[in-house]
C-alpha cells in the first residue's frame, strides 16, 4: 500500500501535508455531523413532546437491521404511525415500550423519537472527526520544519519521476 497523498494531478510523500490534509478532512467531518446534530435538535426545539408505544420493530430487506416503528395521538387527537429514520443491528425498544417522541406542529404526521442508535453514532462521528484532527495535527508538527515536495503525475497515476518505487 502507497503512504502518497494524490491532490490535483500532485503527489507527496510529506507527512506534513497529509496531516493538513488530514485536519481539513477532520474538520469537515465535524461540521458535517454538526450540521446532523444541529438539524434534530432545532426540529426538538420547535416540536411538540409527547409520549408515543413502540409497535413493531421492523425489519430490513436483508433480516440484519431494525426499525423502530411507534405511535402517538398528536394535540388534536389523531393517532400517527410512523417507522424511525435510523436502524440498528438490534432492537432499539422492546414493542410496547413507552418512548419520547417529538412532532412537528405545522405536519403533525412529521416526528422523530429518542434513538439511542442515533446518539451513538452522532458521538462516534464526532470522536472519529477529533481522532483524525490529533492524528493529522501530530503528523504536521512533528514535520512543520520539512519541505512539501510534490511531483506532477501522469494521467496514468503514474510519477514522471518513478512508478512507486521503494526509495
């Protein structure tokens, strides 16, 4: 396996710039999960809580992932069945567990519940993101003073200079 970084045409072998990279990459990461986190807890903020049942836990086409399928009788009355955007590997909820569920005032039938599946990977995501950020952070200092060499490669993916030889 090559330890190269491919940008643009360019290739470099300089741990300096693949810990840029990796910062960059690592930050991304963040506001991408960020911006998911963000997204769920607005629609919370703005949203009416209730109580909903888990009726079924559904499972995927393949028979290896569930789905948390709940009610809830919204202020008006009516009763919405709705099937949770997030699977598992296994069961979320025992059915006829009582759950907190939020919905949306203007679309009564739009609701998202509690998911412990959906709190674990928020985390997991934003521990990878600050792990690659460390790692890419330590490869840069320990190589802040190094010159990034970079080679023009052919459109082949092959270096003018060399074709991945061991140097």
């Amino acid at each position: 396996m090559s330890n190269n970084l491919f940008l643009f045409g360019k290739r470099t072998k300089s741990p300096k710039a693949i810990g840029a990279f990796l910062i960059i990459f690592g930050t991304v990461y963040i506001i991408v999960s960020s911006a998911i986190y963000v997204k769920d807890e607005v629609f919370k903020k703005n949203a009416i809580k209730t109580t909903g049942v888990v009726v079924e836990n559904v499972k995927s086409e393949n028979g290896q992932n569930f789905r948390t399928r709940y009610s809830y009788i919204d202020e008006a009355g009516n009763e919405h069945f709705t099937t949770g955007s997030s699977s598992s590997n296994k069961i979320e909820y025992e059915v006829g567990t009582i759950i907190p569920v939020y919905y949306s005032k203007a679309k009564p039938e739009k609701s998202i519940y509690e998911s412990p599946t959906v709190k674990f990977v928020i985390k997991l995501f934003f521990f990878i993101g600050f792990l690659v950020i460390v790692i890419g952070l330590i490869l840069y200092i320990k190589n802040k003073d190094k010159p990034v060499v970079w080679e023009k490669i052919g459109f082949s993916g092959k270096s003018k200079k060399s074709d991945y030889e061991d140097e």
